[in-house]
DNA sequence: AATGAATGAGCCTTCATTCAT
DNA sequence: AATGAATGAAGGCTCATTCAT
C-alpha cells in the first residue's frame, strides 16, 4: 500500500467520481460530500487536492474536454481526405465515450455553470471555437470560405442539438444519429458546390 | 376594499419573476426569496399560491411551453400549404418571444430541472412530442414517413442546438439562425424526393 | 405571545447574549450557534437578523460603546468645573456597567477583531477619539494644549491599562483605581500650572 | 550526512515563525499550518516537537517573556541608584525589540489566550509579578510600602496601556511614551515624599 | 390576502491532529 | 528527521418550508 504520491491517484479518482455523481443524480445536487464518498474518501481531502468544489467542477470539465479532444484526434489519425475528417470530428462526437449519459449530463452541468462561471465560459468557448475551426478548415478546402462558417455552425449546432437531446433521455440510435449528421453535411456540400459553380 | 381576486395576478406575477430571475442569475442560485422579492411578495405567499419551490419553476415552465405554443399556432394560421406550415413552425422557434435570453436560460434550467423532476420531464416531453407530431405530420404530406421522422428528428435537434448555443452567449443573427434550419429542410426534402422517385 | 414586532427584542436578546457569551469562554470560541443558543433561539435567525457573524460582534461592541457614552454623559451632567467634567470621566470610565467583567472581555475581543476588521477599527477609533476631545477639550481651559494633549494622552493610557488588567483577572479595587487616575490628573495639572508659570 | 541537532534549530524557527505570523495576520486566523510554512517545514513537524498549537503558542509567549526580561536585565546592568534602575525599567519596556507590531500583536494574543489557558494565565501572572516585585523593590526605597505598592500598580498600568494601544495602531512616538511614564515616576514620587514627610 | 417569525437540514470549508512511511 | 496522506469535528451560512397572526 502506497502512502506517497497519491496525488496524482485521488485526483484521478475525484474527478472520476465527480462526472459519475453528476450522471447520478443529474447534476443538481452534486455535493462535495457525495463525490468525496464516491471517490472513498473525506470531503476534507477533496478540498486538499483541488481547493474548491468549483475547481473540483472545472477539473472534471477539464477531462471530459481532454477526452473528447483525444476522441477526435484519435479519429482523426486514420483521415485522409477533407471529408474523411470532417467525418472523423462527427463520429468522434457521438462516440461512445463521448456520449455516455454521465458524460452528457455533465455536459449539461457544465453548460449551466457556464452561466455563472469564468472560468467555466472560457473553457467552452475554448472547446467551441477548436472544433468550429477544426470544421471550418476542412471545408474551406471544400468550399468558400463564408459557406464553410455557414455549414460549421449548422454541423456544431446539430451536434449539440443531439447531445442536450440525449440528456434529456430522448434517446436516440448512434448509427442514426451519425448519418443525419452526416447527410446534413453532404447535402450543405452539394448545394454549395452548386451555388458556387453558378 | 377588499383584496379579492388576487390569485391570478399573484401567479402571473410569480411567474414572470421566476423567469426574470432565471434570466438574470443564469439558472443557479435562483431562489424562492429572490423570486418572491422580484414579484414584490413574501416568500411565505409564494409557497401558499403554488406549494413549493418545483411547482413555482413548473408553472414557470407550463407558461413558457405555452407561450411557445401560442406562437406557434398564430404563426400557423396564415400557412395554407405544408411546406408554410414547417416553415412557420421554424419561424415560431426562433420568434422573438421565444429566443429572449431570460427564456433561453430558462429552457435551460427545465432542462436540468426534468432530470430528477419527474413532472418537469413529462412535460418537457410533451412538449417535445407535439413539435415532433406537427413536423411529422406536414412532412409526411411531402414524403414518406420514414423520411418524415428523419427529417423531423433532424430539424428538432438544430432547433434545440441553436438554442443552446444561444444559451451560452454564443449570439448568432436570428434572420441567419432561421435561414440554416430552413435551408436544412428544403435539402433534405429535395434528396427525400430524390430517393423515393428512384 | 406578540408574533409581531419580533425584531428588536430579538436584536437586543442576541447582543446581550454575544456579550455574556464572550464574558462567558473569554472571547476565543464565540459562536453564532452558541450565541443563539444563549439568546433561546436558532443560529438561522442570528444570521437573518444580522446578516453574519461580524456584524452580530459589531453590534454588540456598538452597544457597548453606546452603553459607554451614555455613562459619561450621564456623569458629566452634574458636572460644572473642567476639573469635575475630567473626573466624571474618570468615574464613567470605571463605571460598574462598563467595567463588569464580560464588558471587559469584550473589550478586549474587540480590539483582537479591530486588527482584521475595517469597521471594528473604525468603531473604536471613534470612540478612541472622542474619549480623547473631551479630555483635551477639558484639559485645555486648566493648561496649554501641548500639555492637555499629553495629559490627556497619559490618562487614556492609564484606563486602557487598567482595564486590560481588568481582563486578566488582576482584579483590583475600583475605588483604588479611580484614585489612581484622579491622583495622576492631579499631579499632572500641577505640574503644568508649575511649567507655564515659570 | 544525517541531520542531528536539529530540533534546537526548527524550535526556534517555529517560535520565530509564530510570532511574525501573528504580527502578520494580527493574532486572528493564526493557524499552525501557516506557522510551519513560514517556518519552512511541514505542519506535521510542529506538532512533532511541540505537541501541539497550545504548546506552540505557549512557546513563543515564554520567548517573548524571556526576551523582555534579558532586555530588562540589560538595562539594569548600568543602573546604580534605585531611580535609575526604576528608570531603566520603563526604558526596557518601550525598548525597540519589545516594542514592535509583531510582538506587541503577540502580547495582545496571549492576554487573550491567557482567559482560556491555565498554562498562559500562569507565565502572564509571573511576569506581573515579576515586574511589580521589581518596581515595589526599587520604590520602597524611595518611599513607604503602601505607596511602593501604589505607584507600582499605576506604572504597570500605564505600561499596559500604551501596548495596547500600540497594538490598535495609535502610533505614538516612543520617546514621548518613555517620558510620559518617567514623569508618571517622578511626580508620583514627590508627591509620596510630601506625604510621608507630613 | 399576506407576512413576519422561526427553524432544521444541509453544504462548503477550515483546521488541528494522527499515522505510516 | 521529516512529511504527505488523511480525517473528524466544527463553524458560518443559506434556503425551503411552516405557522400564527
């Protein structure tokens, strides 16, 4: 049994238990207390480690976005074309670590501590605006340049359309989920292309 | 002279506080006092007119799915032809009324709320249902009724999305916001037309 | 049993029992809780009242002083000569009231809570101060204002001293101590009489 | 190279450290977890040699002591005739070492630690008596015993006084508080004199 | 019709203290 | 000799809720 560098363990296990504790009982009532007992360990360490329960909050954030960033960059790896990572960001989204009721409840949360929190803003608009660039990269290559930021905002918004969606436990089949993401990116496409060859 | 009659304009009032104050404090820390204060009434008369602090945020909830409703019939009374009914359906989406920020963040809060409240659930899915019939219906006068449902799911979740987007400051042109889902529709039906003629 | 008009007698209650309280554990461990718990009633309403500890202290110390200021005044009445104004002073200073013993740890909680505290400090520099313009005010229709100055700032001392003895349980004769300090005033005068005259 | 002897050096550095802590923080909040950092050393250490917060306090107030009675040592060295060593008394208390914010902050801490600690009430009551054995010594050979006792009693207030309102940071020049006190000393003097030879 | 009075329950946070290493 | 790990206990504060008037 260990006793020296647990750091790293506890906190690993706090956020862990946080983003479970928020899918558990749906992000209200998310106490200190409970994810501490969660996480097998007193409320009084959970301070020691983060500070703060909105640090606790921002951290848990902080490894779901690292988790989804790592999902896209994964999918990513294998994408030749310009539309082959434009589909790997899609099923990156709706992968299923991503979209786990947990991770999804969490998202929620974090969009309403977003409201009231900094630190918390900044870190989505953050997330938003890399993955609107990823977006907008990989279409410019496939169309101009105001077309791309038309079709990257109506990509990002059905993406988060499908998640508070999924939150709210409409729940919807992935595979179908993917294709009319992916569909609404085709057919944008085509129109484009016809727009602009006319 | 005595007060009679005051019931009614004691819940509007509550009402419109509970909206104004989700509004204002972005959905957390929003509290009966704070609503009573902001309706210029003691906490104690909000309990009395509506018995605890969920069913204050469930009639605030009712009132805003009913706004949206009414929006929604008036803008349907001048469609004749299905495609002007969806599209008055989109355009009751994003009515003034309806993408106010304090409404936005109230959307929001029910959202969360209709994790743990069974009632907010029901009727956030009522709600969700009758959208979903409406689309369903008219769509199916101009496809077929797996395209329908298709279609429908897709124009339901760039709704929410935009929403949430808004809800997190994210500010787009309403006059864009309404062309994107518009022009969603009008791709979709032109490939679904495609598809059943092959 | 008055439901109404609560406030004051519970305002009055609190504070009389944050002073028996802090007289009671010699100041460290004070406690909202066993503050209301003294006064017969929830630590909710000390806070609802109050609105926080500090300023539950600060109220308590502004009755003191008040307590204070009535005393000298009331001394003073029967005052005419300077020389009688400073003795009543004197008198008040040593006043059974105000040099009761949780008066005295009181005092001495104060001036702990005026080395963190903007508002204790203040609180008792003006008291400071005033105490200090009526010596002086006094003392210069008997002697110079360079020596009233000094006198007065000998006097105040002097009390001060006595009273944070007071608080260590160095108990000591009252009559004994206003002597003292009627007998320091004395000598002090002659001797400036004897100074400006040479 | 095994580090032996080093509990002389952390002790020092301890106390040195509580009395600098609480100068700093004014005697409120002084926790032993900020006393060890600024010590240098895990708070685990402190309670390792001193047993605990209590103890810890206790010896920085024994240093304090230890230190104003060397001081007042040293100024007696010089002293010949009873005055002077009266004199060098007054000196040593307003000595620069004893004089300053940090440890005059610490002697208004131990007054209030001394109403709760039997161990702080004791080491305060010999230093008092220490000190007032010294002035009725050296006073009885000047004048009566009963005057000794009262002049003594007037001083040591006076002394008092002036910490304490060095602690509420009434800055008043040093120089002019040790001549305040002498010409206490003084007057007081005659005036006996005058009384036992009448 | 309306409210002031009052509280219990619970949460976040801090801190002295212990223990194994 | 020294410390990171860990916690129990307690305190300040908030809030939904009840009740008598």
């Amino acid at each position: 049994m260990p006793k020296v560098g647990m750091e790293p363990i506890r906190r690993k296990a706090l956020i862990e238990a946080t983003i479970n504790e928020i899918g558990a009982v749906g992000s209200l009532d998310v106490t200190v207390g409970k994810i501490a007992k969660r996480a097998g360990v007193s409320s009084a360490l959970a301070h020691h480690y983060f500070g703060g329960k909105d640090q606790i909050l921002l951290a848990a954030m902080r490894s779901i976005l690292a988790r989804f960033g790592a999902n896209v960059k994964h999918e990513l790896a294998g994408a030749k074309t310009p539309l082959q990572r434009l589909e790997a960001i899609i099923a990156a989204s709706f992968h299923a670590d991503n979209f786990q009721p947990q991770v999804v409840a969490s998202w929620l949360t974090f969009y309403v501590l977003a409201q009231n929190s900094k630190d918390a803003q900044r870190l989505l608009q953050v997330y938003a605006q890399r993955l609107q660039s990823n977006l907008v990269y990989d279409l410019g290559k496939l169309t101009d340049r105001d077309q791309a930021h038309r079709i990257a905002n109506g990509m990002a918004s059905i993406i988060d359309g499908f998640y508070i969606r999924q939150a709210l436990q409409t729940h919807s089949d992935r595979d179908d989920t993917i294709s009319i993401v992916s569909e609404y990116l085709h057919l944008q496409l085509k129109q484009a292309s016809l727009r602009t060859h006319t």
